[in-house]
C-alpha cells in the first residue's frame, strides 16, 4: 500500500521532468575500508538464512534500470562532498550515480520504500545536495534493495577533494577512489566507448564487418576405398567394427597440449590416433580434398591459390570417446584452419561443436553416422572447438592442417577503397590524440607467428584492407601487436562471511573455472600492454611495450565484453584475499600518425628513445644530402618526444639513482649538440619541474660555449625560478634551489670571462638561486633540503667568491645569522664547512677574503664561548626532573629523580600505567634507564638512573674542543 501511494503521490508532469533529468539508483558495494563484520551486521535485521542471501544478492548486484540517454556517472568510493556533487551536476543534467563507497544509504534512511525522499530523515550529504541539485523532491517508484550498515562514525571527517585528472573524470580522496565519467549501453551497462571519435571508429568497423562465417561443412563423393594405411591395407567403406579392431593395433592414444606439456590423459581426451606417415590417400580421395578446398576456401575467405590441405592424423573415437572444449595449436607455419572429414562408420553421438566470438555451431555428421556418407567440417584453428562423447559405435576420422602458403606481396587497400567515414574517424584522433594510439582489436586470436597480413582470417582480413587503405589517406603507420590486459577486481561469494573458509576451501580444491557466481567489487588494477610488434608486412620490429587505456582499444565487441583467456580467485583469507584476477589477450592491428611516430616510441620507454636517438645521430653522417633534412627533422622529433616524456626524478636527501647506462647522461650530452637553444629551453624547463638530479654543469658550459652565453642565460633564469609541479593531491614534493644547480652556478662564476657572461646578468642569476635557496631554508618543509642546505649554501658562497661581487658576498654571508635555530645556523653545523671554504679560498685566491675571515671569527666566538666550562660530573643521584604531568605516578617519578640518594624504584602497578612511565621517560629524555620487573606481582617497571645527559654533554664538550682547533 505504501508504494502505491508513493506512486500516485509523483504526476505525471514530474516523471516525465524526472525522466528527462536523471534516474538515480544507489549501489553499495563491499569498500576494503570497512569490516566484514560492518556488513555482516548490515543484513543482520533478518533472523532467517535465507532471506539473508537473498538480501545480498540484491546487494551486489549491478541495478539494471533504464537510463534515458546522457552521460552516467559511476562514483567509486565516497559520495560525501558537495564539491564532487557540484563537479556531478555541473557536467549533465542528466545523471546516473552509482557509489560503492561505504556512505549511509540505508533502507529506512532517507528512502520509503515507495523510492520517495524523505528530508526530514539523515540522508546523506551528497545524495541529499544530488537530490536538490537535480530539483527531485521525489525519486521515481523502484524498489530499493541496496542495503548498508551505518558507517557514518568511521567515516565522519575523512578529507575529500577533487582535482581535475582528465576530461571527464575527478579524483576523489580516501584509498585513491575514482569519479569517473562513462557511457551507458540499452540495457544499463557501462562502457568506455564514451569518446565520440571512438563510436565513429566503431560504427565504420561495423559496416565493415559482415557475417562472416568462422566453420563450414558439406559432404564428399564416397569411394570404396578413400585411404591405404600401412600394415593394414586399403580401409573399405563404410568402416565395420572388424576394420577398427584391426587398426586399433596400429594405433595409440592421443596426446593433448597444455601450455609447454604434452600430456595423455583419457579425462580430457579419448582418442586413438595413426601418424599421417602410415597413411597413404587415393587418387580420387585427392581429387575429392581439392574440391573441398575450393569450397572452403570460398566460405571462410582464403585465398585459393595458396591454401594446401595437409593430413595430420587418422582419429578413432570408440565408445566413450572426446576431447573437451580446447583450441589447436598452430602445427605448421601458415596454418589457419583444420578440416576433419567424417568416414561412413555407424556411431551415435560424437558431435563436433564449435564456438566463437558468442556464436556455437553443430556437426552432428549425420550421413556418417549412419554409415552412408562421407561429411566434412572445417573452421578457424584459434576457434573453441569440442568432440562430444560418443554414446556408442565407432567415429573414424581424417584430420587435415589448412595452410597458406606465403603470399608474394602482402594486398592491401588502395586509397581509392578507402572508406571515407573511417579516414575521417582515424584523421579527427590522430589529430586530436597525439599519444594515443588506436588499437584496432582482432575478432580471431593469433600466435606471434601467425600474425600476418597473410594469415589473416576471414573479417579481420576486411578490417585490415579497410585499414590500410584507410591509413594511406589519413597518414597513418601500420604494425600488428598482442593486446594483454590484467584485471584485478574485488569478488565476494554470495555466502559474504558465513563459511567462507569451507566453501573457497572447496572451490580451490576443485580449481573452479567458472567465477560467475562472485559479485564484483571495485576495481584494483587495469594494466593494457601491447607488444609482440610487427610492421605493416608482418615482419617483427624492434618496438617495446606500450601502455594502454580502454579508451584506445576499438572494437566491434565491447571490451567489458571479452571473455578472459584465464582466471584466479583468491577467496576470503583472514587479512587478505577477495580478489579476482582476470587475463585477457588479444590480437590487434594498431595505427597512429606517422608525424606522432616518435611521440610513440618514446612512450614506450625514454631509454630505449635515447638509444634510439643516439643510433639516428650517428647515422647522419652517412645519410644522402637529399635525405639529409628529413633525418635531421626526424632527430629533432624525437628529442621533443623524450623531453616531453622525461620521468620524474625527485629524490628525498638529494639522492639519485645510479643510472647504471648513464643513458640521460648521454641524452644531455647529445641534445647539446643539435646547436638549439630553443630545445635546449624547453628541456631546462622540464628539469626544473620534474628532475633535481641529473647533473648539469658540463651541459650548460658546453651550450654557452657552442650557442653563446646570450642564448642560454634566459633560459637558465628559466630554471632557476621553475617550481617542481604538484602531484594530483596538490603537494608539492620538494621546494628549494636543486643542489646541481648551485653547482652549474659555480662553474658559470668561475669561467664567465671564458664564456663570454656579463658580470651584471651573472649577478642576476646568482641571486635568484640565493633567494630561492633562503626562502626555503627560512622555513624547511622538506628534510632533503633541509639536509642538504649546507652543501648548497657553501657552493652559492664560493660562487659568489669568484664573481667577487661585495653585496652579494655580504648578503649570503649574513644568512646564517638570519636563519632560525637549526642545523644550518648551528655554529656547530657550520664549523665544517666554514673550515673547508678557508681552505678552499686558500688554495684558490691564495688568501682569505674578508668575508670568509669574519664569518670563521663569529663561529671560534660561539664556539669558545661553549667550552668555557667543562661539564662536572654529578656527585649524587639527584637528576633533572622536567615533568609536565601531575599525575600520581608522574609526582613519584619526579620525587624519585629529586632524591640525592636513590637510584634505583619499582613504579606502576598495570600495563596501563608502566606504559604512562615509559612514555614520560623518553619524551623528557631523563637520565633514567626502564625495564620490565617480573620476579613478582604485581609487575612493576624498575627504574635505573644514569649519567646519560653528562655523557652527552661530555661528548659534545670534547667536539667543540676539536672544532675550535680546527679553526683557529
């Protein structure tokens, strides 16, 4: 009654308002931030068993309902900020939001069960703010089966925020969820066709694609004696059971493939088999195999003129006989099909199914079996294929390998074939999308080696010719690659907690291959790769593996769609498990622009790019004067690609890697080379944002010296203001002078005049780095710069030295005393490096500068001032007591350290209050020593006092000596 009245309460104007809005639907899915034990209690309103696992069927399931056109929204993780709902609500009016986060929406919680609102209730933040954004007072009736647990406490004053991190999607916070923007297909589902680009693409693939046929089958002219095997003599038709037992002696079992191994094994497969060698056909058999061939050829649209029928086996199924479903190995070079021809022997059962791409086809070779007539049946090798069992009788049959021999020239589409709507779908994305390449996916499946043009089956061979001729007009390179996708997804069995343990125990001892069963999660990991390269010809090249996304993959079945080659479930294990691992592979044709050819090569690796590079530069020197333009421009192409995808390289502590190759190294010593300021800029530009640690000084005196220090000192300005950009979170990883860049500014100091550098534009640059270095070491956020502010601080000093510039000699000098408290202005700290500067001044100017002398005074007069006295060594055991608390416990610590004659006490009475005493121990670093006293209860804690701030003390006094000496 209640849902009818919610219903009759929303006219009919306000449905079809609503309709053309939005239709919400609410998701709940398991987050790995809540308990099992949270969604446990989340169906626990009902006493019954069964009433619970239908409630979590319901839970887990996706809602199919209908979404009237627009973009949907599927928010994994939280939905709880206004901000991301205005980012919802900003971008379509029309919306559907599903969130598997862990928010509050609960049955009773914001929603009757007629599907209205009720504001009165405590809905959640963001479906409320969705709700008012969308103006919906009430939702469209639905019954609401999504139920979870209240997990607002847990959730309460978690952070969120969104940043932009692509077209259409937002990042929100807390265990790195998604927002993510994505298309809905007729019947709910997502998709990630949701480029328009990509829907042209699909759409000019689709006409191109037609019903083609992946088996066929049709009868042969029986003779009275097709085959003569050795040993045995001619085999007379049809076969009687007298004939089989007779080749039974000449025949053994079946072997079957899986993976590297050979195996027989009569569950799988239970089949005898004669070598082909033993078998020798007749004539008018032959005659009868060409005619076939023709047929076959027609039907799945080889090429005649070089397809060979080549027997492989003589196969005897008995009673029982089969092999289940399993795809045949490319046995040959060139082989792309099978054909088994069906010998007139009586026998029931014993079909021939064969399955691809979500069409199944039967061969029940019916004349046959009857014992009338010789059938046949051919398809694609990479085809699904299974012998059912054979109820009784016997199925004799011939196998045949279908071959293509090599083509002499590959055949490819001309311009004028090219279909005009998919040139203008490739030429809009090479435009639009310079490093992203179309993945044009494969209806069959490949081996590496028969990844051919050549070898091409039936509608893949009209996708390649529409595609080649495609990229002959849009400019586009051709190759052949292996599509590998890994998805890694959360899974939950229906039982969700109730005998978990015994049932996946189970699963995991039958090795289940069917996970449909699993209701699944948020998504972990989705890694596409694509390598196996091979150019246009088939040929393999020399390309690496090249990350992916969905959106680059084209295919006419949509990629949620492709049935995984493997799988594993790791179920419920206690601290970890419910994840489903999923393997998908397959074969693709991949384009992109020849002008983004190097772009994709870079993309593929910038080491590999820079090897690459060097090779072209080498080769320039023996490239003909007419080609030598081109090659020159194709250099410059790829040097822009590397800088563009330079990683990043921020170590903290100013470490580096070791760049075992010294490949960037190399690439910095080349790029000088080309004699390119403007290249130069834009990879100095880059190093300021994203590496602090490739070393600088012989790039930029090679470059004043080759372009002129006029050239380069803007962008070298460039460098020195470029912050490092922030991460996705907005935080920055480090601020501050890079440690090499003091060190280029040295050298340029040093051998301005050489260089040709003006003193005053020198000047300039020297205090940009000084104020860049002081404003972080003012207030140090970042411990590598903190640590490494000395070692800056003294480069910029000696840089300032050899300009012999006096304000700025006198404005770095005056830092120190500027700096707060820290290490930097610690007399101590830079007693080091004061010692190292005057040693350094000697051995360069022969003398001190006066700077250097006032600053070595000022550090002997803090110095001298800290050895006057000598640390005494306490006479009893009284020992400070700093002690905030005032706490009973605390009170007698305190007491205790006061006391001149106690040095040993045994305090605390319970874990609780032991560990108070140990944490006020350590935070007030007390001459004080704890252990854990167990010779009798209660335990207690035993304390020791110790001489531990006199030993420092001492130590630090006997420093200070040695420093001083040092100095004076």
């Amino acid at each position: 009654m209640a849902r009818k009245s919610a219903q009759a309460a929303v006219s009919s104007a306000e449905r079809s308002r609503i309709s053309k809005l939005a239709r919400v639907s609410i998701l709940i899915k398991k987050s790995s931030f809540l308990s099992s034990y949270t969604h446990a209690a989340a169906i626990s309103y009902s006493g019954r068993r069964q009433k619970r696992a239908a409630v979590k069927r319901n839970l887990f399931r996706r809602p199919q309902l209908p979404v009237f056109g627009g973009r949907a929204v599927s928010c994994c993780g939280l939905l709880g900020s206004s901000s991301v709902l205005r980012h919802l609500t900003e971008m379509s009016g029309r919306v559907r939001v599903r969130t598997n986060g862990g928010d509050t929406i609960c049955h009773g919680h914001g929603i009757n069960s007629g599907g209205t609102v009720r504001r009165s209730s405590p809905l959640p933040n963001a479906f409320r703010v969705l709700a008012e954004r969308l103006q919906v007072t009430r939702l469209p009736p639905f019954r609401p089966s999504f139920f979870a647990a209240d997990s607002s406490a847990k959730l309460r004053g978690m952070d969120h925020f969104v940043g932009p991190v692509g077209e259409h999607s937002a990042r929100v916070g807390l265990m790195e969820r998604w927002l993510r923007v994505v298309e809905m297909d007729a019947k709910g589902r997502a998709s990630m066709k949701s480029d328009p680009v990509v829907k042209k693409l699909v759409e000019s693939l689709k006409e191109t694609k037609r019903s083609g046929a992946f088996s066929c089958s049709g009868t042969i002219s029986q003779t009275s004696s097709p085959l003569e095997v050795s040993g045995f003599g001619p085999v007379k038709l049809p076969i009687t059971s007298g004939t089989v037992r007779k080749l039974r002696e000449l025949a053994s079992p079946a072997p079957y493939g899986k993976g590297t191994e050979t195996l027989v094994d009569p569950k799988v497969r239970k089949t005898l088999e004669i070598e082909p060698a033993e078998i020798e056909l007749s004539a008018s058999f032959r005659a009868e195999l060409e005619r076939v061939g023709d047929e076959v050829a027609k039907e799945l649209g080889l090429e005649r003129e070089r397809l060979e029928i080549e027997l492989y086996k003589v196969l005897v199924y008995e009673r029982g006989g089969k092999f289940l479903p399993h795809r045949d190995s490319e046995k040959h070079p060139g082989m792309v099909a099978t054909l088994i021809v069906a010998l007139p022997s009586r026998f029931r059962g014993g079909e021939l199914v064969i399955s691809h791409d979500g069409r199944e086809r039967t061969h029940e070779f019916a004349q046959a079996a009857a014992g009338t007539g010789i059938e046949y049946a051919a398809f694609y090798a990479d085809c699904q294929h299974e012998v059912k069992r054979v109820a009784s009788g016997l199925r004799v049959c011939l196998a045949f390998n279908l071959i293509l021999k090599p083509a002499a020239k590959t055949k490819g589409g001309t311009k004028s074939d090219a279909d005009p709507a998919l040139v203008r779908a490739i030429s809009e994305w090479a435009r639009d999308r310079r490093d992203a390449p179309m993945v044009f996916a494969l209806e069959h499946h490949y081996t590496q080696d028969g990844l051919a043009p050549g070898l091409l089956k039936g509608v893949d061979r009209l996708i390649h010719d529409q595609l080649i001729a495609a990229a002959k007009v849009s400019g586009c390179r051709v190759h052949f690659g292996q599509v590998s996708r890994h998805l890694s997804q959360a899974a939950y069995d229906d039982d969700f907690g109730y005998d978990r343990y015994d049932r996946w125990r189970s699963r995991r001892q039958s090795e289940p291959t069917d996970f449909s069963s699993l209701s699944i999660g948020e998504v972990y990991e989705d890694e596409i790769i694509v390598d196996g390269w091979k150019d246009a010809q088939g040929e393999p090249v020399g390309l690496h593996r090249l990350g992916c996304d969905a959106s680059m993959l084209i295919s006419t079945q949509p990629v949620e769609d492709w049935k995984p080659t493997s799988e594993d479930y790791e179920g419920y294990t206690g601290n970890a498990g419910n994840v489903l691992e999923r393997w998908y592979h397959r074969s693709a044709i991949v384009l992109w622009a020849y002008d983004h050819h190097f772009e994709m090569i870079a993309k593929m690796g910038v080491s590999d790019a820079i090897e690459l590079l060097l090779a072209m530069r080498a080769d320039l020197g023996n490239t003909p004067e007419e080609l030598l333009e081109q090659a020159t421009g194709d250099c410059q192409t790829l040097a822009e690609a590397i800088i563009r995808r330079w990683p990043t390289r921020i170590h903290q502590f100013g470490q580096s890697n070791s760049n075992k190759n010294g490949w960037m190294a190399k690439f910095s010593d080349e790029l000088v080379t080309f004699d390119d300021p403007d290249l130069v800029g834009d990879f100095l530009r880059m190093l300021g944002q994203r590496d602090w640690t490739l070393p600088l000084t012989r790039f930029v005196e090679t470059a004043c010296e080759r372009m002129g220090a006029d050239e380069i000192l803007p962008h070298l300005r460039d460098l020195v203001v470029t912050e490092i950009q922030p991460n996705q979170y907005g935080w920055v990883a480090i601020e501050g002078l890079a440690p090499r860049d003091a060190k280029w500014i040295e050298r340029l100091c040093e051998k301005h005049q050489q260089l040709g550098i003006d003193a005053s534009e020198l000047a300039e640059l020297l205090r940009l780095a000084i104020d860049r270095w002081q404003k972080e070491a003012m207030n140090p956020k970042h411990s590598s710069v903190y640590i490494q502010s000395d070692k800056t601080w003294l480069t910029l000093c000696r840089a300032v030295l050899l300009l012999d510039n006096p304000a700025l000699i006198k404005r770095v000098f005056q830092i120190p005393k500027e700096l707060p408290l820290s290490l930097t202005s610690d007399p101590r700290f830079q007693a080091g490096a004061a010692a190292e500067l005057r040693d350094w001044s000697i051995r360069r100017f022969g003398q001190v500068p006066q700077a250097v002398q006032t600053w070595v005074a000022d550090i002997v007069s803090k110095l001298e001032e800290l050895t006057q006295e000598e640390p005494v060594r306490p006479t009893d055991f009284t020992r400070d007591a700093p002690i905030g608390c005032t706490c009973e416990h605390c009170r007698s610590l305190k007491a205790f350290l006061v006391n001149p004659t106690e040095s040993t006490i045994n305090l605390g009475s319970n874990d609780y209050n032991r560990q108070h005493l140990s944490h006020a121990i350590s935070v007030n670093k007390l001459d004080v020593t704890s252990k854990l006293d167990q010779s009798r209860r209660p335990y207690s804690l035993k304390l020791t006092k110790t001489t531990k701030s006199y030993d420092e003390a001492r130590k630090r006094y006997q420093q200070d000596l040695k420093l001083l000496a040092k100095l004076r």
